[in-house]
C-alpha cells in the first residue's frame, strides 16, 4: 500500500518530544508504517485480519489503536488504487472528541 504521508507521523512523533512515551510512540507508528507499506490490501476484512482490533467505521474509513491504545490513528484507504491516506492522529482522549467519519487531516 502507498501511504500518504508519512510526514504526518514524523510530525507527530517530534511534537511529543521531551514525553517519556515518545520512543515507544515513534516505535508503533514506525512498525504500523513498515507493515502498511507491505501489505496488500483487497478489502476492508484484509485490514482486519492483519489487525483484529481495527474499527472499521465505513467501508473506507478505518481506525488503528496505536501503542497499546494510547493513540488512535483513522485513515481512509482506496482498496483498488492501494492507496492509505493518513487523515488524523491523537491520542485516545483527543479521539473521543472528534467525529471520525468527517475527520480530515489539519495541521
């Protein structure tokens, strides 16, 4: 899968800088990162059998528990380009506010 962008994460990573979590954070997203990146994904049901604790909200628009569930990342994904595009990041308290259906990434 083609995911876009990675920047997004990077991003995120270096802004939790000084945060005793920060490694194990960089070291989640960068394991989730490498595994997308290999997968080839046909259908939502292929995202949940690579990761069972996936919410899939729409048939698009799925959610992926990041570091034990400390974070919350909602992607959409286009299963016939191979495309996961990242449209938010946060951490579950901050997820719990947003309606994920609508999410679009914002800096």
């Amino acid at each position: 899968m083609r995911i876009i962008a990675r920047r997004t994460l990077r991003e995120f990573v270096e802004r939790r800088a000084g945060q005793k979590d920060q490694p194990a954070l960089k070291a989640a997203l960068d394991s989730w990162f490498s595994e997308v990146r290999k997968a080839q994904w046909a259908s939502a049901a292929d995202i949940k059998t690579m990761y069972r604790t996936a919410s899939v909200v729409t048939s698009e628009r799925i959610v992926f528990n990041i570091k034990g569930n400390d974070y919350r990342l909602v992607v959409a994904v286009d299963f016939e380009k191979g495309v996961v595009w990242i449209k938010w990041i946060g951490s579950h308290r901050d997820y719990d506010r947003i309606d994920v259906s609508e999410v679009k990434y914002g800096r």
